[in-house]
C-alpha cells in the first residue's frame, strides 16, 4: 500500500469513528432526558436546556476553530478537541445539580466544534474531488449508525444502569479514538500556516451567535426579544468587520461571491432547524403520551437513523456522478413528507404511523446531507476547507440550534415552565403539533434554497491535484 493511500484510509477511519462518537452521546441523552429530569427535578425548560447549551457551545466555536486549524494544524485541533469531549462525559456523569450538567455540556460542546469542522477538512484534504461525495458519505453513514445506536443502548443504559452511564460510556471509547487518530494520523494540515487569528472577530462572532439563540428561548419575554436584536446588531457588526480584514476569522466573501456555496450552507441550517428537534419530540411522545420505557422508547426511534445510514452511502455515491443540487433538494421534499405524517400524531396513534414518518423522514435526511456537504467543501479552496468545514458544520449546529429553540418556544408558550405530568399530556401534544407544522414550513423554504445555488457539477473541470499530496510531515 503506497503512502498515499495510507494517508487517506487512516483520515477516514479517525473520520468515521468521530462521526459516530457525537452522535451516538446526543442521541443516547435524548432518551435519558426523563430520568434526568426526576433525578435532578428539571422542568420542561431546564430539561430542554440539557440540549441546548451543548449546541450553543458548538455553534460558538466551530468556525473559530477551523479557522485556527487552518493556521496551526487540524489534526493538533482535533486532537485536542477528542480529550476536551471526553472529559467533559466523564464530569456530566459525575454531577449533582442542573447547574454543574449545563456547564459540563457547555464544555462537553466546546470538544465537539474542535472535532467536527476539522475532522471534515482532514478528510477533504486527501481526497480529490471527485471521490469526496462517496468518502462523506461513508462519514454521514456514521452519524447515522451513532444515531441508531444512541437510543437502543442509551434505553439499555439508563433502564439497567440510570442516566449517568449514558455519559460514563463515552470515556473509553473516546480515549480509543484519541489513540488511534495520534497513531494514525501523521504530520499536519495547515494551508493557511502563518496567517493571523481575528481574536476580536472570534468574540464579537461568539456574542453575536449567543445572544440570537439565548434570545430565542427567552420568546415570547421581551427580554428575548432584546437578545436577538443585540445579537443582530453584533452579527452586522462582526459582517463589517470580516469584510474589512485581508485574513478574517470567516471570510464573508465566500457567501457573497460563491453562489453554491451561499445557498448550500442556508439549505442546510433550513434542513436541521426543521429536523433536528423531532427526536426530542418523539421521545417524549412515546414515554409521556403512550407510557413507554426508555428502552422501548429508544428500540422505535432506532429506525430513522437505521434508514439514514443505510442509505447515506449510496447518496454520496450518487452525488460524485450526478448533480447534487437536485438529489439533496429530493432530500429535503421526502423530509417535508415525513414531518406531515408525525404532525399527523395524536393522543392514541398507533405505532405504524409514528414508524412510518420516522422512516421517511430518515429517507430524506440521507438524501440531503452528504451531497449537500459535498457541494459545499468542493467550492472553496484548499486554505479555506477548515473554515467552509466550520461553517458547513456551524449551519447545522445553528440550524439544530434554531429547532430546540422553536420548540422551547412553543413550550414556554403552550406549556410554561412546569413538568410534563398527566394533566398536561393534552398542552404537550398540542405543542409537538404546533412545533411540526412550523418545521413543515421551514421546509418549503428549504427547498426554494436548495434549487436557488443552481447546478453543482459532480466532477469539476478543474480537479484539486493537490489533494492526493500527504501533509507536512515535519511540522506535526
């Protein structure tokens, strides 16, 4: 085997064994959020919090740190951002208060933006373009394959062994993926390698972003309200900024001058703030509304996930040869499907149906991410893959961000900040309901943004040769 070859099997492997590790936690928690919720006495708002603060820490630093991968090395990055997520487990696991899960989640977030932007770019460092779609597609598999797993084993865990062993599991597992990307992984990726950090930037970016989604759970108060209006105002601050600035920490130019690039990232936020939400939802449909266990729970959702890693592959595969614009806009339009039929749920549905909007929401979820994300790391340059990694990622933490903040806000508004008891089955159902029909919407947006980047050619003219070059070997 030539060391070509070596390099690019050995950054999909570290690839695919981190694309199932985050995954695999977030859905896991999702089924434990109930006995979190006794344990700890977490109302509905506290409970949907256990969700948001670790998507919020991640939106916040995604694109900082694949900008700081692109300068100083991915693969020191991503390193780091391994051992940050899995001491962060072990401390989740540990706590006592809602307080010290909140702050360890936040923590826990943090590790995730180091890996995900950057573990992405690795990939797309080696491999030329015209194989990317089937690589990401194997990494999108991945996700998928955590996201099955999650509430199978997370059910397990938390009926057996209590909600604290859903965040000890992830310790050795995270230590094994720690040491086989410092084993496997050799040298650095740094094309941007002496360029400057826009420290100020990174801030004013992180301010923005964190007052917007702050803001949205705090709706209907007008302190809400004031959030997002000063996080609009930061975010056009920090647009004037970057844009002023030879070497930004997110080159704004890319959205505007970048067609496919501009509309593939906005089809994703749309795509996640309409999806990512459902499985809380679900979960707490099928524990709450129907009084199944956690582990029977977690055996039912397992089947959108299985439907989106068995599919993942082969839509990858599809966008290296076909164009990609037109199989993720199918994506998101089976995902509308899907979301009407769970929309559809009532108090005492049967099961078939939940079943069967699962599936077809999992069928368009696997049509529309790898050749979506295809479509977007194939239309910037080499130096810029850490930064469109990050951004590409940050639109769907901002977009998962975007859906738990929908539906803290319709819980806030049809709910209140109580606990989900009997009486209150009827306010829950009402929400779900009222939280998917907005979904469904956002999805009809999606597409119009999808079909708006125009055609993205599966093989470009231009092929980056430079993507069968191994990295830097003596700066790593």
């Amino acid at each position: 085997m030539d060391e070509q070859t070596k390099y690019r099997r050995s950054a999909l492997l570290v690839a695919m064994l981190t694309s199932f590790l985050t995954p695999f936690m977030g859905s896991a928690v999702n089924i434990a959020l109930p006995a979190m919720a006794q344990d700890l006495d977490l109302g509905a708002i506290l409970l949907s919090w256990v969700a948001t603060a670790y998507l919020l820490a991640s939106a916040v630093f995604l694109v900082p740190f694949g900008r700081l991968a692109d300068i100083r090395g991915r693969k020191l990055i991503f390193s780091w951002g391994i051992g940050i997520f899995t001491l962060a487990s072990l401390l989740i696991g540990l706590a006592v208060t809602p307080a010290m899960v909140i702050g360890f989640r936040v923590l826990q977030g943090v590790g995730s933006a180091m890996i995900f932007g950057t573990g992405l770019a690795i990939l797309v460092s080696v491999y030329p373009p015209h194989q990317r779609g089937r690589v990401l597609g194997f990494t999108v598999a991945c996700v998928y394959a955590g996201l099955s797993l999650g509430p199978t084993l997370g059910g397990l865990l938390t009926h057996h062994l209590g909600w604290r062993s859903v965040f000890f599991v992830n310790v050795p597992f995270g230590l094994l993926v720690l040491a086989v990307a410092l084993w496997k992984l050799k040298g650095e990726w740094a094309e941007a390698r002496g360029e400057r950090m826009d420290l100020i930037g990174a801030v004013i970016y992180g301010l923005a972003l964190s007052g917007i989604i702050y803001g949205l759970s705090r709706l209907p108060a007008a302190t809400g309200a004031g959030l997002i209006l000063a996080g609009l105002i930061a975010l056009g601050l920090f647009i004037h900024r970057e844009l002023r600035l030879d070497q930004p920490v997110l080159d704004i130019r890319l959205f505007r001058g970048n067609r496919v690039f501009a509309f593939s990232n906005l089809a994703a936020f749309i795509h996640y703030s309409a999806t990512f939400a459902v499985v809380f939802l679900m979960s707490l449909y099928l524990q709450y509304n129907l009084g199944l266990s956690p582990r029977d729970a977690g055996l039912i959702l397992v089947c959108q996930p299985i439907v989106m890693a068995v599919f993942s592959p082969a839509a990858g595969w599809l966008s290296d040869h076909w164009d990609p614009q037109r199989i993720a806009s199918l994506g998101m339009f089976i995902t509308s499907i899907g979301l009407t039929i769970l929309a559809l749920l009532d108090g005492d549905s049967a099961l078939p149906q939940l079943v069967t909007g699962l599936v077809v929401l999992g069928f368009g979820l696997a049509l529309f991410s790898s050749p979506n994300t295809r479509a977007v790391m194939n239309s910037v340059a080499r130096k810029h893959f850490g930064v469109a990694g990050g951004t590409v990622s940050t639109m769907r933490v901002c977009g998962q961000m975007m859906s738990m903040g929908v539906t803290t806000m319709v819980f806030n508004i049809l709910l209140g900040q109580t606990e989900i008891t009997a009486d209150r089955f009827p306010a829950f159902l009402s929400s779900m309901r009222t939280t998917l029909t907005i979904f469904i919407a956002l999805t009809v947006f999606g597409i119009a943004a999808s079909l708006a980047r125009g055609r993205t050619h599966p093989r470009p003219a231009g092929e980056d040769r430079a993507a069968a070059a191994p990295p830097d070997l003596g700066r790593g």
